[in-house]
C-alpha cells in the first residue's frame, strides 16, 4: 500500500506544475532532456511486446473506472471497461497513436473505444472523458498518463498472466454481473468490525457510490466514495475510514456469493436486511432526511401501521378543518427535526382554495439514548408566517398537536413490501402509533 501512496504523491507534484490555457488544456512540465528521448522511452515503456494492461480511469470531474487495455505494436487498441457486464466482456477494439509534441510523449485513442462512452458531470454540462494523454511518469509497472483536454488521471499497470487470463475469459464482466445481482437482494447491508463497529453501507450502484455509516458516542459518523468494479471487488477512488481503519477496497466470494471486509487476517462478510442496523433516531438528519410525513389517509394516500386511535385522531382533524369557515383541506403533517437546537416543528400542510399554506408549530423535545422523544410545545411566533399560519388553524387540527405533546413516542423502523417507513409508538399509551414516510411529501 505505501507503493500506491508514493505514486500518488509523486503525481500530485508533477500535477502541481500543470499550466491550464484558456482551452483547458493541460501541459505536463518536461520531464527528459528532450522530446526525442521522452518520446522513445514512452514507446518503449507503452508498447513493451506485452503490452496488456489494468486500467484505473479518475476523470477530474468525478468517478472512478476500471479498464483492460491491450496494445499492438501495429497501433491496434482492444478495451473492455466495467461499464456493465457486456462492456466488461466484449472487447471493442480501435487505433491508438503515439506522437511527440515539444516535450511531451502522447497516447491518443481513435473513437470506438470504451472512453467515448463514459460520461461525467462537470458544473451542470455532461462531458466525455479524455482520449489523448501525456505522459506524465513511470514507477516500477506502473505508468501515469494526464488527459490533454481535461486532465484526466490514467494509470496503466501491467496486467500478469492470471490477470490476462481473467479478462480474456471475461471474468470482469461476469464479476460485475454478479456484484450487481448481490447488492440488488437487500436494500442494506452491514458488518461488525474487529473493532466492534457495526457499519452500515449504502451502496448506489447507478451513481458508482457507497456512503459507511456506524455510531461512534451516540453519534453517526458518515463517510463516503465513489467506486470502480474489479473482478470480484468494488475499489474505492479515495478509502473509506472506520474508526482508527483505512478501507480501500471490498471483496466479493464468487463461490460462497458473499461480499465481504478484509480487517487484519479476517474477512467479514456483508449480511443484509431489509432495516438499518444504525437505529432511525439517530439516522434522521444524518443519512436520512431530517422529516418523518404523515399523509392524510383521506386525500393522499393511507400507511399501514396506524392504530385506529390515532386514525380517528385524523379523522377529527379532517372534518374540522374542512367544516370551518376556510372549508381547508389537511393533506399531510411531518415531524422535522432539520433544526439543531433540540427543536422539533410539527408542520401541518392544508389546502385553503386551491392554495397550499404550511403552519408550523414549534415543540422542544428531549430523547434518551434508546431514542425515545418526549416534546414539549413552544409558544408560536406570530411574527413568523408559517407560525402565524399554525395560529389561524390550531383549533381546527388541535387534535393531532396534542397527540404530538401528551405522549412519549419511541422512534424506530417499519418494513412494508413497498419500502422502508418511519413509526412512532406511545410509550404512554399502547393504542397511539402511527407511521410515516422518511423525508418530506412536500418540499
């Protein structure tokens, strides 16, 4: 691992002496006495009679790729990419070019490669990544190359025998396949380290992503990177830290289908759920949005997981506010916890008109470890609107703002076929518990 490091290291001070022109161009700063010499060295070095390389593809604006790159001495390129499994299996095979300009050595690669089909966010416009690059140094086996239009990192590393034969067979493509089926079974997944943490991982295949979550003093502590597909492993762009550990790749058991976590001599494997091991009321704001909403069962659409207590409870709420002068609609109601000083706003969306007004009513509340929350109402600041729009309605919905501060409510999870859910459960009344969406139905 210190190999890898000093590479970087190294790159991040030749990368430091790039000038970029007004076309974004970026020039590595010379690095032999002369272009005739860089030149024959990059040749020799690219095209070495093997010439079968690991790709690791880091475009400046984000992501990270795995290619598998094989160059002729005839100037022919065969590329597969984990793109998908097919992109990891077949092949496309174009031209590459080597030329010398001033100082530099440059590798372009002619359209039908895989580069033309990955795409990157820069700001809000949608780019390809690079296709020619200079040559920016050689370590061992490994050669580093800098995109000429945007500055893309290539690093090429020489693929051994068993690495070529992996990749032949299409090993990466099937390892992808198998990959995305396994993460594809459960919405979570989680491990306990060696270190006794017990680490949630989110992975969003689509975005190339993985956020880790554990709890460390009551707290969550967060940490996120995007990935690259190897054969048989994710491999993070920066690594994820756990605790006082460095994780920079996972790894995949094509035999056993398991994914697992190398800590020391130990593999942890992955077990999945259909709920976080990290308990709600601390992932609410800190992985989870902050809101828990509660629609109307009349007018938006009815959860399961409510007692008929609080039903009724919406019910009279319902008709109240409907049968008042403003003849309102109640649409939905959320718990959000967004504010950081231990103050929880209990908003109420209605309908006055076609028009729809949000009120809001403060309450500060406490919660002990296990997350169980008791709220206390605060007086409404008319000043504010959406407080002086709580204050026009309070008599209407008053209802469901004293089922919020009469009970000690326990927050925790609610599986439903159709996806994860939030629930409070009176911890005063066993006949007050209802359920809620996690984030809002509104904003």
């Amino acid at each position: 691992m210190k190999n890898i490091w000093i590479i970087i290291f190294l790159g991040s001070l030749l990368f430091s002496s790039c000038k970029k022109d007004s076309k974004e161009a970026y020039a590595v700063e010379k690095v032999f006495p002369n272009s005739e010499e860089v030149f024959n060295d990059f040749k020799k070095a690219i095209v070495n009679g093997q010439s079968v390389w690991k790709g690791t593809l880091r475009p400046k604006s984000g992501k990270v790729y795995s290619l598998y790159i094989n160059l002729t001495a005839k100037g022919v390129v065969s590329m597969m990419a984990d793109l998908s499994p097919e992109s990891g299996s077949v092949p496309k095979t174009s031209k590459f070019s080597l030329r010398s300009e001033k100082t530099n050595a440059i590798i372009s690669f002619s359209e039908g490669t895989y580069l033309d089909s990955i795409y990157v966010k820069k700001g809000r416009d949608v780019i390809a990544a690079d296709t020619s690059y200079s040559f920016s140094y050689k370590k061992g086996d490994t050669i580093m190359l800098v995109g000429n239009r945007y500055g893309d990192e290539l690093k090429l590393t020489t693929a051994n025998v068993q690495e070529r034969n992996d990749f032949n067979a299409g090993e990466l493509g099937k390892s992808l396949r198998s990959v995305s089926q396994f993460f594809y079974n459960k919405p979570f997944y989680s491990v306990i380290t060696a270190g006794g943490y017990a680490v949630q991982f989110a992975v969003n295949q689509l975005n190339r992503s993985v956020i880790a979550s554990y709890v460390d003093k009551n707290q969550v502590q967060s940490t996120s990177a995007d990935f690259a597909y190897g054969i048989n492993k994710i491999q993070f762009k920066k690594p994820i830290r756990l605790g006082n550990k460095w994780v920079y790749e996972l790894f995949f058991d094509p035999v056993k289908a398991v994914f697992y976590l190398e800590d020391g001599s130990e593999r942890i494997s992955f077990v999945g759920s259909n709920m976080p091991v990290i308990p709600l009321h601390l992932f609410m704001g800190n992985g989870f949005p902050s809101e828990l909403s509660i629609p109307s069962p009349f007018y938006v659409t009815q959860l399961p997981g409510w007692s008929e207590s609080y039903y009724y409870a919406w019910a009279i709420a319902t008709s109240e506010l409907n049968y008042s002068p403003y003849q309102g609609f109640l649409l939905v109601t959320d718990f959000d916890f967004s504010d950081k000083k231990n103050v929880m706003n209990f908003n109420v969306y209605f309908d006055i008109n076609g028009t729809l007004y949000k009120g809001a009513f403060p309450f500060a509340y406490t919660k002990t470890t296990d997350g169980t929350f008791t709220f206390k109402a605060l007086p409404l600041n008319l000043k504010d609107p959406v407080q002086a729009n709580a204050d026009v309605i309070k008599t209407y919905v008053e209802i469901l703002v004293r089922v919020v501060g009469n009970h000690r409510f326990k927050l925790d999870y609610y599986d439903t076929p159709n996806g994860l859910l939030g629930q409070f459960i009176s911890q005063d009344d066993p006949d007050m518990y209802f359920t809620g969406v996690i984030g809002s139905m509104v904003n």
